[in-house]
C-alpha cells in the first residue's frame, strides 16, 4: 500500500490552457482538497469540466497555522491536495505552515509543478536570470529605507505589488536608484499581459496614473562596484525626506553601501 501524501499543486496563474493533464487528474481523484478560497477551487474545477465533489477544506493566511496540524493528520491516512488561487502554494500564498507541520511530524509532501508568476516574470523581464531573490509583497510604508537596505543587492529581484500602490514604490525606488533597469510584468499568461520595461525613473512616469491587474516589478540587481559618495548623499536626502532623522539616515545608507559614516554626515550637511 502506497503512503498517503500532501501535494502541493500549481494552478494557473490566468490562462487555463496552462492546466497541466496532471493537475486535472489530481483534481479528478482527489478526496481532500485544501484550498486558499473554496469558491476559487470549484470555479476552477468546472472550468476545467472536473466533475469530482471532493471534501473541501479552507487554508488561507488567517488560518492556515490553527488548520496545519489537522491537515497533516489527514494526510497520514489519505493524500491531501492543497492549492493557493493561482500559482504554487507556499511562495508567498498559504502552505509554508503547513510544510513545516508535516515534515515535523514525518508525513511526505510533494509537489505538482506548474506556473508560477515570480519565474514567469523573471523570464520575460529581459534581466539577468543566472542568480536572482524573490522579495515578496513590497512593504506598504517606508519603502525608500526598504530599498535602500537593498541597494547593494547584486542578483536580480522580483518583488509582488498591487495595482494602486505601483506608482508610489517605482517613485521611492527612483528616489534611492534612479537609473536601475525594472520590468513591470502585468497579468502575465492573461489577454492584456504588458510587460514594461524601462529605468526605474522613467517607469514611475509611465505608471504615474496607476495600472491594473496581478503585478510583478522585476528590479536589476546592484553593479559590483562601491557606491559613490553623491549617489549615497542622494539617498541619505530621500531617507530624511522621509522622515528618519539625519544620523539614522546615514547610518542605514552606510551599511547599505559600504561608505564612511563620517564622510556621508559631512556630505550631507553640505548639501543641505
């Protein structure tokens, strides 16, 4: 008798072309499904023409540690399928909880591979691909420090971000790199897919009066050669601007860039 397993499975992340024959079966057979929005899963299983009535069970980020133990006893004793809305559960959607339960207590779990939104975008980003970091949601406030903590970053970065706060976070990431290549993927694999590519500086005004859609900013990563004194003076002034005081903004910018404390207070009280 074969051991009971939790499958983590990819669903696409628009285009329902990009179903695969094995995500269809898992569905067709599946007695337990675990999914970030119930309605989302019966959705997709009649569009898929999937006529399986399995026991459905919801899993999404209110929940998704108080619900990990029960799903992992369930998958002792039969396979347990988990889905997010769209792409692979775990990557920045529900299921890492759940992962980190099941391999604790000694229950398999594998994966159904399939789309995935941070790669796909990667891809078409038309930046270096060889090494690369995915970031996540942008945060929502103080984005300059953010991307100044990342400004010394050399491997691409692929970051998430909604609709009606793109133009703000291209805006500050002009603010610390003006010049640094971006591409702004938008609803990939769906009918009006865009992708945008441009200096941070001048992607900030193309989506000046916001964008529709699932969003992936694609960042260039750092050059490797020491950052200047001008360009770390212009990201203490954004920093302060901010609202951080002016020695903690040269503090975070120095351990950012690698330049002289000294030198970037100095500096800065010059230009002011």
């Amino acid at each position: 008798m074969l051991a009971s397993v939790i499958i983590l499975a990819a669903t696409p992340i628009g285009n329902l072309g990009d179903a695969s024959r094995r995500l269809i079966e898992a569905l067709e057979n599946a007695t337990v499904i675990a999914s970030e929005d119930t309605r989302t899963t019966i959705h997709l299983m009649r569009a898929l023409g999937v006529e399986n009535r399995p026991r459905l069970i919801a899993l999404h980020e209110h929940n998704e540690t108080e619900k990990a133990g029960e799903i992992v006893e369930l998958g002792r004793d039969a396979d347990v399928l988990v889905l997010t809305d769209a792409g692979m559960p775990a990557i920045s959607d529900p299921g890492f909880p759940l992962v980190a339960a099941a391999a604790a207590a000694g229950v398999t779990v594998t994966a159904l591979p399939g789309p995935s939104a941070v790669l796909t975008a990667l891809a078409v980003s038309g930046l270096p691909t060889d090494r690369f970091t995915f970031e996540g949601f942008l945060p929502r406030k103080s984005r300059v420090a953010y991307f100044t903590a990342l400004a010394r970053e050399e491997r691409t970065m692929v970051f998430f971000e909604s609709p009606h706060r793109l133009a703000d976070s291209l805006r500050d990431l002009a603010a610390v790199a003006p010049d640094r290549r971006v591409a702004v993927c938008r609803e990939l694999t769906k009918l009006h897919e865009e992708v945008a590519r441009g200096t941070a500086t001048e992607l900030a005004a193309y989506f000046a009066d916001g964008a529709r859609g699932e969003i992936c900013v694609v960042v260039e990563g750092a050059a490797p050669a020491t950052a200047d004194l001008p360009s770390g003076v212009a990201q203490v002034r954004a920093l302060v601007a901010e609202g951080l005081r002016l020695k903690e903004a040269v503090a975070e910018v120095a351990e950012a860039t690698g330049l002289s404390k000294r030198d970037l207070y100095e500096a800065a009280l010059a230009s002011r």
